[in-house]
C-alpha cells in the first residue's frame, strides 16, 4: 500500500490493476474491487497496514470491466457493503446486461483472456450515483461522468486536495500517461471529450485505474495526452 496524500491509498495487491483507499471520518471507500483472483490478496493489504475490512463502508466502481469489478462478488461474500457506480454500469454489475466488449482484433483477444483469465460473477445489488450528488462518507469528492471507455465511465475528483481519480479513462502504465489503443474504447470520440474535460480541472495529483501515481501538476499531462490522440 502506497499513501497518495493523508486519507487516500493506492492498494497494489491486484497487481496491474489499482484498487484506491479512502479514509473519511469512521469508514473507508474503496474505489474499484481488483479482480477475481485479487480480494484475498487485497484484504490482506489492509490488515497489513492496520485497516479492517469490517469498517469498509462502499465500494465506488469507476467502469463495468472485469479488471476493475470482478473482485466485488468475492467482498460482497464476505460482508454485505453497497456498491455504488454509474446507472449504465449498475446493470452490468447485477447481470442484467452484458459487459462491454472491446473493438477489433485486438479487443476480442482482450475479452477472450479476460474471460479465462479473471472470471467475474454478477452481484445482488449496486446504487446507480448520480452526478452532482455527495457522497456519503466523503462529500469532498465529487463525482464525474467521464464516458468513452465505457458508456458509463466516471471519474471522482477532489478539489482542495487536487487529487483525480479517473479509472481507465487514462493509463500510466510504461512510464507515459496515455489513452489506451482505441479498440480498448467502446467510443474513442468521446473519450477525447471526457480527456478534453479532465484537462480542465486543476489536477495536481493523478491517480489512474493502472500504473502508478503522477504528481505535480497533472493537468499538463493530460494536455500533453491531447496533443498526440
């Protein structure tokens, strides 16, 4: 586990995917759940740094892919905790609707090992967030749709803190913070819309769904991924 600021944590038991801890008054946030192989290793990172997953009051999830939510059905058999995610995903996450499938050759091949590799199971239950609504636990973080990689991607955003957490909107895995291929994106065009809002805010610290964490006036590194899409 590596401290991001005071109250926030970046887990790294999932491996290549971010799990992100918040820690606001009594209970904690976790935003995404891993995969379906990573709880066990996750739960033992919060004991190993004097976190108990009792006090784990929701889990945010920033988009329905199995990298990000296949570890939520594993909690949710350990404990009942409400999830909460974009109304589009939330029929996703319960089985409703399919998960999103990724585009061209490349894309299948992801979704083929993904399915063998990190087999997820539907849950009971999530609460769709609306945008604009506070968030129980933390209320200085806002919620942002950011849609592009999925249609029901969201960002949270902390403004005193200037700290983003944008899921797969943007990757800093390789040592460059990018927008993954395109086939990787249910809609590219919009994606640059969510990037070009991102670009926006006064982003000191970014926090991504993979890779580690960029500090010092991040919103230059998201204009920077601007200029080369």
């Amino acid at each position: 586990m590596k401290r991001v600021i005071e109250g926030v944590y970046r887990l790294e038991a999932a491996g290549f995917v971010n799990v992100y801890l918040l820690v606001g008054g009594a209970d904690l946030t976790l935003i995404d759940a891993g995969h379906s192989r990573s709880a066990e290793g996750l739960l033992t990172e919060l004991r190993d740094n004097g976190f108990d997953f009792k006090d784990v009051a929701r889990i945010i999830v920033t988009h329905a892919h199995a990298d990000h939510a296949g570890g939520l059905h594993a909690f949710l058999e350990k404990r009942r905790i409400k999830v909460y995610a974009h109304p589009k995903t939330v029929p996703i996450l319960t089985g409703k609707v399919p998960m999103p499938s990724a585009r061209g050759v490349r894309g299948f091949c992801r979704d083929f090992l993904c399915e063998q590799l990190l087999p997820w199971k539907p849950i009971e239950a999530a609460v769709a967030l609306e945008t604009g609504t506070p968030l129980r636990g933390i209320p200085q973080w806002q919620v942002l749709q950011t849609p592009g990689h999925t249609e029901g991607s969201i960002s949270l955003f902390h403004p005193a803190a200037q700290v983003l957490i944008c899921g797969d909107v943007l990757s800093n895995r390789g040592g460059r913070l990018h927008a993954m291929a395109p086939v990787l994106h249910e809609d590219p065009k919009t994606l640059r819309v969510s990037i070009e809002g991102l670009s926006k805010l006064d982003v000191d610290i970014l926090c991504c769904g993979h890779g580690p964490v960029l500090r010092g006036g991040a919103f230059r590194y998201i204009e920077a991924v601007l200029v080369r899409r």
